[in-house]
C-alpha cells in the first residue's frame, strides 16, 4: 500500500473515531432535539388549524406551548400535594409506613389462609420495619441529588420548548437544507420521507397522550363513583405511565394499588380492580388503532425497541424508541424496499391491464419509455 493511502485510510479512521466521540459526548443534547421536534410534530395540527382561523404562526405557536405548560402545571397541582403530604408523613414516620405495611400484610395472609386452607405467611415483621427504616434513611441522604435533578429536567424543558418553537417558525427551511445534502435523483424521495416521519412522530405522540388521557380519566371516574379517597392521585400514576409503552401500565398499576394498600386493603383491591378493567380497554382496542398503527410496525418490533430504548437510555429511551421505530421503518421502505421491488417484480396491473414498469426502456416513436403494455391474449373461437 502506498503512502499516500495510508494516509487517507488514517485520515479517514480517525475522522471517524472524531464523529463517533462527538455523538457520545452529545447524546443528551440529541435526544432533547429529538424530543423537541416529536412534540413540535404532535402540535403542528393544532398550530395549522390555528392559522386558518386567521392567527399568525408567530402567535399560534407560542400560544399552543403555553396552552400545554398550563394544563400540565394545573394537572400537578391537582394531583401532587396529596402524594407529597402522605410521603412527607412516612418520611418523617419510619414507624407509621412499617406498621401500615405490616397491616396490609397481616390482612393479606389472612385472606390466602382462608382460601388456600394454610397457613400463609409473606414475610416476617421485623424485617419490613428494618427495610422500610433502611430505604427512607437512604431517601433522605439522596434527596438533595434528587432536586438538583429536578432543577436539570425544568432547564431541559425549556430548551425542548424553544428548540420545538424554532422546528416549527423553520420547519420549511430545516427540510430544504436537510434535501440538498443529498444527490439530486433523491432530493423528492427524500423530501417527502422527512415529512412522513414527521407526520409519524406526531401521529404517535398524540395517539400516546390519547391513551394516557383516557386511561387516568377512566381510572380516576370510576374511581370517584367508589368513593375511593385520592381518585385523582391514582388516575394520574396510572395515566402518565401509560405514557411508557408495553410495561408503563403495568408499573403504574402496581405502584397506585400498592398506596391505595397503605390506606385500606379495600382500596387497594378496588384500585386494582379497576386498573384491570381499564387496561383490558386500552391494551385490545385503544393502543393497536392509535400507536401501532401510527407507525406501521409490527407490535413485536415495538417491543424489542421499547426494551432497547429503556436498556440503553432508561424512561425516556423507551419513550423515543418507537418513534426512532418508526423513522427507520419510513427510511427503509421508501430507500431499499419500495426501490428494490420495482426492480424485481416490475409488472403491476393498472385497469385489469397487466403493465411492464421495468428499468429497461423501449422506444416509442423515437420517445425512451420504461412502460410497456403487455400483449393481449388470443381469443379463441
């Protein structure tokens, strides 16, 4: 080998060692951008009908935004001071959340000793009330680390507002230049892809805050209609897990039974029962027709990416993984699959016509075409 392409070959690894250590460095900055456009695509509907009311775009979008942050703000303040007066309670009461627990033990062994006929016991006393001292003595050391979290996600949601205000004023612009880094023969292709994926990302996420929204709101109705205390708090665990696909659910179901236990072993079955009826809803006929569809995958893909995205890049990995799915599925079909197969299987019907949609092109009084209409059969007498 020569000289020369040693050097370019160095050159070319390193530069590419250059550009993998720059995206490592700068995960987080990519998955906010990321964040910023599925959310500016999910409210871009909302921003056109606005503007066909005769608002401007400068006044739609910041009114869409503060539209958002107050119902979400409202929403928390609705729900969050009941769970922080009975966590505040605990906190400062090692004894109280350990002799809570152990009641809702004692009720539950009761209730297995009279259906299985024998004695059950699920775990000992004294060892709930040194886990329980144990877990919130290390709550407490790391709580000053989890406000600063908290500080890091509020600065993290202004910049997804500003980077999702600044996708929508120059949606238009970000396309055009994005389509002349390609070859112009895919400058259309790739055009009408971006906007595909865009549609996807926003289709997804509005279908994902319809579920969550209707399951909180049902779990929270019914709830209400049992007289069951903190029926908001509980509609709201279980409809903002939701939010994270395939296990989310779950998690929030078990978490609100779990502190509707704390309170009394009715509720806590009633709060279960309730999450069961819910789920059975949301999992056979709202999720297939408002997230799977909207990105066209197969479920089974949709969980292998959820699971990817949460090993990778925890909560919020999962929450990106279909959307990042779905990207992939509009780039593949539109960039290798539907190219490929007008190359394999050319023929197509067009009014009960069979038609050759070929590559290789004739010429029709001197004019090159790559249709040829396939010879009429032969009738036979």
């Amino acid at each position: 080998m020569k000289a020369r392409q040693v050097f370019i070959a160095t050159l070319a690894v390193l530069a590419g060692l250059a550009v993998g250590y720059i995206v490592l460095t700068s995960v987080r900055i990519l998955v906010i951008l990321l964040l910023a456009i599925i959310v500016a695509s999910s409210a871009r509907p909302l921003v056109a009908r606005l503007t066909r009311l005769g608002l401007s775009v400068g006044i739609a979008i910041p009114l869409i935004y503060a539209g958002i942050l107050f119902s979400v703000l409202i929403l928390f303040l609705v729900v969050l001071p009941p769970v922080l007066n009975q966590a505040t309670t605990y906190l400062e009461n090692d004894w109280r959340l350990a002799n809570r627990i152990i009641l809702t033990k004692s009720w539950l062994e009761e209730r297995l000793t009279l259906l299985t006929e024998q004695e059950v016991v699920l775990a000992d006393n004294e060892t709930i009330r040194e886990t329980i001292t144990a877990t919130l003595t290390n709550i407490r050391r790391t709580a000053p680390d989890m406000l600063d979290d908290v500080g890091g996600v509020l600065g993290e949601t202004v910049l997804i507002i500003v980077m999702g205000i600044y996708w929508l004023t120059a949606r238009e612009k970000s396309i055009l230049f994005v389509t002349r880094l390609v070859p112009t023969n895919y400058r259309l292709q790739t055009q009408e892809a971006l906007r595909e994926i865009e549609d996807t990302m926003g289709a997804y996420t509005r279908g994902m805050v319809f579920v969550a929204l209707f399951v909180g709101l049902a779990n929270f109705a019914i709830l209400a209609l049992l007289r069951i205390p903190n029926a908001a708090t509980y509609g709201f665990i279980v409809g903002i897990t939701t939010m994270l696909p395939i296990i989310g659910g779950l998690i929030g179901g078990g978490l609100a039974t779990l502190l509707a236990l704390l309170g009394s072993p009715i509720h806590g079955l009633a709060v279960f029962a309730v999450f069961v009826l819910v789920q059975q809803v949301e999992v056979h006929y709202l999720t297939p027709r408002t997230m799977s569809r909207s990105i066209g995958v197969d479920p089974l893909l949709v969980m292998v990416a959820v699971f990817v995205g949460f090993a990778l890049y925890g909560v919020v990995g999962a929450i990106i993984a279909i959307p990042l799915l779905g990207t992939v599925n509009v780039l593949l079909r539109t960039f290798v699959v539907e190219p490929r197969q007008e190359r394999v299987a050319p023929y197509a019907m067009e009014e009960g016509v069979p038609v050759f949609r070929g590559p290789a092109a004739t010429e029709v009084n001197g004019t090159a075409t790559g249709v040829i209409q396939a010879p009429e059969a032969s009738s036979s007498g």
